[in-house]
C-alpha cells in the first residue's frame, strides 16, 4: 500500500512533466489532493487555480515550488492562516517571493 501510495505522489513526473513551467487548472475539479501532486513539479513558475476546491490544505503544498512567480487562486477557500505559510517562507528564505502572490490575495479579498 505504501508503494502504491509513493507511486502516486510521483505520477506527474512520470508522464515527463518535471521541466513544466506553467500549468493552467482553472475550472477544474482538481482539489487539495490534486494540488499536492502537482507540488512535485519544481520547474512551475506560474500556477492558475481559479477553483473553489481549493483550501488552505492545498495551497500549503505549494510551499515547495521555489520558482514560483504567479499564483492565481480565485475563488478558492483560502484563509489568513493559509496565507501565512508563506509569510513565514519568504522571510525564511528572499529567494521566495511572496509578496505579489500576497497583495494579489489581499485585493481579491477586498473586491468580495
């Protein structure tokens, strides 16, 4: 069961997917679950999750792609804790820019 479960964290590298630099799952059903297997993509510098299956479960898993540049999650469940993953990343480590990701979150947050 754990092999199986290894094997699955694993799947999108193994259709040939790790030098993918932007993936687009806007309006899709992914969830949480979905979001922790593309984390394993390290080469994505652009991520649009416009879903509201999103939570702060998944968007905790994205904490491990460094090169992340742009985040879009419109309407998805995301809460101030969520969002202090990365507050505490980014003064963690510079190289992690955050803060666009966070104004982007705060502005959508006042238009509701």
């Amino acid at each position: 069961m754990q092999q199986q479960q290894q094997q699955r964290s694993l799947f999108p590298s193994k259709l040939g997917l790790r030098n993918l630099q932007s993936i687009n799952l806007s309006f899709t059903l992914v969830t949480d679950i979905g979001v922790k297997k593309i984390s394993v993509l390290n080469s994505l510098k652009s991520v649009n999750l416009d879903n509201r299956q999103i939570t702060d479960v998944g968007l905790a898993a994205l904490i491990s792609l460094t090169r992340l540049t742009h985040l879009d999650l419109f309407g998805a469940c995301i809460t101030d804790n969520g969002t202090n993953c990365f507050r505490c990343k980014s003064i963690l480590q510079d190289q992690f820019q955050l803060q666009n990701w966070l104004l982007s979150y705060e502005k959508l947050m006042c238009s509701i």
